[in-house]
C-alpha cells in the first residue's frame, strides 16, 4: 500500500463526508490506543484542529494510568479540545437498575461499556452539531471484533480501510508519539485484557491471514505459506462467518 495514497484518500473522504453531512466537525473516543489516535490525527489534518473534540472515557480502577496519559498527550500534541468523563458512575447505575446484570459475564458487561461510551460520544456530537468519527480498522472490521452499537456504532469509519499492520505503519509516517505505537493493543473492557490474547493470533499473522482469504486462497494454502496453525485458521473464518450480521444493516424481511 502506497502510504501517502492512502493518506490523502482518508483526509478527502472525512472532509468530503463531514461536508456533505453539513455538520460543524467531528467527536472522536481516545482510549490511549493506536486506533484512535490514528482517526484523531487524520480528523484534524481533515477539518483542522477547532473542529474536533476528542473525549477519553476511563473507567478508574480499570483503565490502566498509562492511557489516560497517553490520551491527554495525544490531544496535547494535536491541540485539540479534550474531555475526560469517568463512566463508572454510569455503569453502577444501569447494574443497580437492573438486577441481572449483577451475574453478567464479564462479556456483557464489557459491551455494556462500549455501548455507554458510544452514548456519550453521540450526546456531544448531537450537541455541537457534529458527527461521531469510528476508530476500528480493517482487520478489526472483517473479524468482527468490536462491540456492535458499542464501538461500531458511529459516523465514518475513517481507518476501515487499513489492517492493523499499516495503521502501525500510517501512524508511523505520521509521526504519533511512539508508547502509542508500541503499545500492546487492547479494548481495556475488563482486567487484563488483550486483543492478541483473545484472539488467538497476533495481528502481524492474521493481517496475512485476512489478505490470503480475500484473495480466495485455499486453506492448504494459506497454513503452507504462513505457518499459521489449523485451529487458529479456523477461528479467523469462523469470526468472519458468524459477525457478518455486524458488518450489515439490520435484516429486513421480504414483504412484497
């Protein structure tokens, strides 16, 4: 992939789309992770650092220190508008209002998270006239690996066009600062937590994965040339068979 191309093809797209929408700017989540510092970098050299606001949402005791740092000097470096709202406050209220959530597994309970968070983005971007920039990548995207109406719920999704592997590269070429870069990925939705872990496959193998599988290789193939074990072949197709549903609007049913 030619860096500058795809560069200057996502700073036209946010332009172009925050335009035609006829909004005022944009509201970006900053966890601390490479991700979204990517799409705040990218929001701000679209519509200029006055247009984005960009909101970390930690949950303390949680959400490790070193992101909420990493957060506030993102927007430091970027001179963009920043906001901090703790949601823990939030999250003991909907588990003291409903009695079940209290023996929720710590899945639900994570998406419940990413769900107040996309609540919170969209009340500022409702409030300001702005739309809700996505942070999620390609790889991300075709695994199904976000928290659908959580993370997923959002306006463009600026960097849905990149593996994981050239959002490193991207960001890179960007100059973001390094922790960010070199930082293990993680959703940061309950202790411990890592995107390689849970997965199965570190994002340098599945990115080759992916890109074998969309070019229709077989899957003698694909474990020949890559090395990658049967089980974790097979976690990869299974994520992108059964999250398909994320990645479409709701089904509607044929009437007439």
């Amino acid at each position: 992939m030619d860096l500058e191309i795809a560069q200057n093809r996502i700073i036209d797209f946010i332009r172009n789309e925050i335009s035609k929408a006829g909004v005022n700017g944009a509201v970006v989540g900053i966890s601390g992770g490479i991700d979204s510092a990517l799409a705040a970098a990218l929001t701000v050299k679209a519509l200029g650092k006055d247009k984005v606001l960009g909101i970390h949402m930690p949950e303390p005791g949680l959400t490790p220190a070193a992101d909420s740092k990493d957060s506030k000097a993102l927007a430091n470096w970027l001179g963009i508008e920043f906001q901090t709202i703790d949601i823990s406050g939030i999250i003991s209220a909907f588990i003291a209002a409903v009695p079940q959530s209290e023996s929720a597994d710590k899945l639900c309970r994570g998406n419940l998270k990413a769900r107040v968070r996309m609540s919170l983005l969209y009340f500022h971007a409702n409030r300001m006239n702005r739309m809700v920039i996505g942070t999620g990548n390609k790889t991300e995207i075709l695994l199904g690996y976000f928290t659908k109406y959580g993370d997923g719920g959002v306006d463009l999704e600026p960097i849905g066009g990149l593996y994981k592997t050239e959002v490193w590269e991207l960001s890179r070429r960007l100059g973001i600062p390094d922790p960010l870069i070199t930082k293990k990925p993680s959703a940061g939705l309950w202790a411990g937590q890592t995107d390689e872990a849970e997965l199965g496959i570190s994002y340098v193998k599945v990115d080759k994965v992916l890109r074998m599988l969309e070019k229709n290789e077989d899957p003698e193939t694909i474990l020949s040339t890559l090395g990658v074990s049967v089980e974790q072949l097979n976690s990869v197709i299974k994520r992108i068979e059964s999250n398909e549903h994320k990645r479409k609007a709701p089904s509607v049913p044929e009437i007439n």
